[in-house]
C-alpha cells in the first residue's frame, strides 16, 4: 500500500489544521489564520469544505490547503464509519 505523493508532501509542510464546529463560521477567526498563517500551510478537511461550500473562494486560496487520505483504503474506511455514526 504506497501512500499519496500529496499526502506526504502536506504532510511535511502543514503547520495546523482548520476546525470549525458544523455551521457556524467565523470570519475573524478565518481572517485571522489568514494574515498569521500567511507563509505557511493550514490544513482544510473535505468534511469542511462540504459544510461551507458558499466559502470556496476563501478556503481554496493560500493558506488554505484541502487535505487528502493517505490511501483509498483509508478514506473508505473513514467513509464507511462515518456513515455509521448517527447524527
């Protein structure tokens, strides 16, 4: 199982990881992380994009970085666990 060359190269250079609670936004904190971060990587789930698909136009430009599986095998697997958990 060889990992994706992507994921080794964020992997080496992300300096954090976004999180925001589902549904609730927040532009200072956003524009904050932009002007900190401004040189480096910050991680963005895929999970995260779904949730603020009005905000692409933010999230798809630096620092942003849209974070991707190491191997298929463990994205169905986040898949399929994540289908389980009830909401």
């Amino acid at each position: 199982m060889g990992l994706n060359p992507t994921y080794v190269s964020i992997l080496r250079n992300i300096r954090g990881l976004l999180y925001l609670p589902p549904g609730k936004w927040n532009s200072d904190v956003v524009s904050w992380l932009r002007r900190r971060y401004r040189y480096r990587m910050l991680g963005v789930t895929p999970a995260l994009l779904s949730e603020f698909s009005d905000r692409l136009d933010l999230l798809s430009k630096p620092p942003f970085k849209k974070l991707v599986y190491p191997s298929d095998v463990l994205r169905l697997f986040v898949e399929r666990v994540s289908e389980s958990i009830p909401r």
